[in-house]
C-alpha cells in the first residue's frame, strides 16, 4: 500500500512539471504585402487647353487670268488654341481655333494686309499611357479662310476665299511636371473647294476662282504649351 501512495504522489508532480515545460505553439506569418508600385512618371489628364505661338506660310491657286493677290502674300505670325477632352490615355477630342497674320506686298497700294482663320473640331491619337514624351497627330474639319486686304487713297479693297477647311497636323511635347507640357507641333491646313469674293468698298461680286489667284490654304510651325486640367483619363 504504501508503495502505491507513493507512486501516485510521484506522477501527481510529474505532471504539472511536464505541463510547465511544454513547447510553445507554432507562429503562423502571414503573407507579406506585395510591394507599391511606382506612381506614373507623368499621369494623363481628362481636360487639355493648349495656347500656341505660330509662324505660317501661306499657299495660293494659281489663277488663269490673274494672281495679283496671290504673289504678294509671305510668311507671317499667328496664334492658336485647343480645348480638348481625352476619355482614354490614346484620344482626345474637341475644338481649335487659328488666326494668322501674313506679309503681303502689293504693287497697287501702299497698305496692305493678309489674314487667315482656321475654326472647327479636331481629333487627336496620342501613342503613349504614361512617359514624359507625348507624340500625337490630329486631325480637324472646320471653316477657313484666306484674305487679302488693301486700301488706296481711302478705298479699301478686300478679297477673301472661304469654306469648308481640313488641317492635318501633328506634335512632340516634353512634361515639364504633372499638369504642363511643352513642345513644337506641325499643321497644314487646306481649303476645300472655297468661295472666293472681292469687295470694293461695300460693293462685293463673286469670282470665279479658276480665273483669279487665292489663297487656298497655310503651313505652320508652332510652338505649344499645354495646361492639363481634371482627373486622370
């Protein structure tokens, strides 16, 4: 008997010391985070308005009678803008507007002046998401219009072709920070079968177009700085 009750006393002590020693439960880690990625260089905004110096050359139809308003006209300055609205990283659309001052030297009066106008909608395809490069070409469909005016001895003398116009173009700009871009672009734009009209004070006649040299169109260089507005496209 009494080697039984030692034998349970033995085991009683035995066994808080094994609970008291046992091992720790196993530390499950969870997954680590994947890591951030890295902020676009230069994110593409939804709205665009693009102010932009110009210097323009314009181009003449040759008439079959006469180009007396045709020779004179040479290379001047002008000015442009564009609103846009880009829906996706890769087109925008919107309007764009043109005003161009040209030289023009007649020899039947002493002053002179040649103007050109581009009004009407535009389509633009960009070839990157992100980057600090934006290459893009466009194309527009409006009104234009090509004129020369000139006075003589109080008389002021117009003539002036207009209609539907076409301009094609394109631009490579740099993102000088996240909402400015800056860079050249090209245009040519070109009048589509115009209306050509001369006035002499406030009497206008038609011309005939195929018998008097106009102007049909302009090419210009400009510079374009481009302010991004809204949320990213």
């Amino acid at each position: 008997m009494a080697r039984i009750l030692v034998a349970c006393l033995v085991s009683g002590w035995a066994a808080p010391a094994r609970a008291e020693h046992a091992p720790p439960p196993a530390i499950v880690l969870a997954p680590a985070p994947p890591p951030e990625l890295p902020a676009p260089e230069a994110m593409r905004r939804a709205f665009e308005v693009a102010p932009e110096l110009r210097l323009s050359l314009p181009s003449c139809s040759a008439g079959s009678a006469t180009e007396e308003r045709c020779d004179g006209m040479g290379v001047g300055p002008g000015f442009g803008a564009t609103l846009l609205w880009r829906p996706t990283p890769y087109f925008a659309f919107g309007g764009a507007f043109d005003l161009e001052a040209f030289r023009f030297q007649s020899a039947a009066a002493p002053d002179e002046r040649a103007s050109g106008s581009f009004v009407g909608l535009v389509g633009r395809v960009y070839f990157f998401e992100q980057g600090r490069f934006e290459p893009s070409v466009e194309l527009g469909l409006g009104e234009g219009s090509l004129g020369t005016r000139t006075n003589d001895a109080g008389l002021t003398s117009t003539e002036r072709a207009a209609g539907l116009a076409m301009r094609v173009g394109g631009g490579l700009e740099l993102y000088l920070g996240q909402r400015v871009r800056l860079g050249p672009a090209l245009s040519w734009t070109h009048l589509v079968a115009p209306g050509l009209r001369r006035c002499a004070g406030s009497q206008c006649v038609a011309q005939n177009p195929s018998e008097n040299g106009h102007g049909s169109g302009f090419s210009s260089v400009s510079l374009r700085l481009t302010l991004l507005l809204g949320p990213s496209s």
